[in-house]
C-alpha cells in the first residue's frame, strides 16, 4: 500500500520579513559602510573638495564614471549628516531579504538613477549624493509589501511613509542645488526593485538569503 505523501514545508516567503534576518550583522555593514562615507568627505575637505569633482557629470563622457562615485561623495559636513540617518535607517531595513539581495537592489538602485541622472540633469552639471540611493530603498520599502501581498510590509510601509513621507516632495523640481532628478530616479528604482523581488519571491519560486 502507497503511503500518502507529505508535503514538504514551504520556506518562509524573504519578502514577509521586515527585518534582517541577522540583524546584527546588517547593523556592522550599514555602520562601516556610514564610516566609509565620513573618511571619503573627510580627505574631501583635507584635500580642498577635490574629490566633488568625481561626481555625475551630465553628458560628459568623462562624467559617467560619477555613476560609480557620486553617491559616496557628499557637498560637505552637512549634506552628509541630514543623509546619515535614514542612510541607516532605510539600508539596515532593506537587507530584510537578505545580503545578496540588498546589494543587488541596491546596485539597480545605484547605477540605474544614475545613469537617467547623467542622461537628463541639465548639461554639465555636478551631481553628487547618497540621496538617490536612499530614496530608492525608501521607495522599495513604502511599495515592496503591495507587490507580495505581504501584511507586515505594507504595515512597514505605512509607518514610514507617517515618520518619512515628507521626503517625497524632494522629487519635485524647485529646490536650487538639490538634485530632483537623482531622487526621482532612485525612487522609481526602488519601486522597479520591489517589483522585482516581489516576483522571484512568489511560491515556487527558489531564493537564496545570506
């Protein structure tokens, strides 16, 4: 007689999490990496802001490879303390899918704004900043949690969009020295990754954490 097969359990689902799943671990990164961008805008300001000039040039070939830099340079002390917090805030929250998965979202977020950034800032102008990349995660955590029907996201979501929504208007032109456009871009970037991970995400569907 065939014995009636058991179902084997279905792996908790990456995206109803709303924390890292190695908490601590996440906390170290997103500290050396905050620590990472203190040392760089200190040799910046030791050296007389030499280093602002690696930012996204707007179509500049030379200025491409701002993509990569501009975001780990900032246009002094105060520019990177108002982006310290949810720097930490929003990358720590969004490793909730794990490691591999941050860093692959945030490389969308990253190179993908950057690249629009260079293609439609107006012409030979200097972008630099974390703020793209920090609206991106804002963005993917406000919306990932509606693409996976996941309760505890969408609840993640509300709470931040209370605390946090008031930086939505900084993708609005209008504000002289603020790059609209890399916050702009960074956030439909991050709405993009939400999807994505909500899609490899879905039963049956095989995902890999760290």
């Amino acid at each position: 007689m065939a014995l009636p097969q058991v179902p084997s359990p279905t792996p908790p689902r990456t995206i109803a999490r709303i924390i890292p799943p190695h908490p601590l671990r996440a906390a170290v990164i997103m500290l050396m990496f905050t620590a990472a961008l203190y040392v760089l805008e200190a040799v910046d300001q030791a050296t007389g802001e030499t280093l602002d000039d690696d930012g996204i040039i707007a179509r500049n070939v030379d200025g491409l490879w701002g993509i990569v830099w501009a975001p780990l340079l900032h246009g002094g002390w105060f520019h990177l303390w108002a982006n310290t917090v949810p720097f930490l805030v929003f990358g720590w929250l969004a490793m909730a899918g794990g490691l591999r998965q941050w860093i692959g979202v945030t490389a969308l977020i990253w190179v993908g704004s950057g690249l629009l950034v260079w293609l439609t800032a107006p012409s030979l102008s200097s972008t630099i900043g974390m703020s793209g990349v920090i609206f991106g995660w804002l963005l993917f955590l406000l919306v990932r949690g509606f693409f996976a029907r996941s309760g505890r996201q969408i609840a993640l979501g509300v709470v931040l969009l209370l605390f946090e929504g008031g930086m939505l208007f900084g993708v609005l032109p209008g504000t002289p020295g603020v790059s609209w456009q890399a916050h702009l871009f960074g956030a439909l970037f991050g709405v993009l990754a939400a999807w994505i991970v909500a899609r490899a995400d879905r039963p049956g569907t095989r995902t890999i954490t760290v």
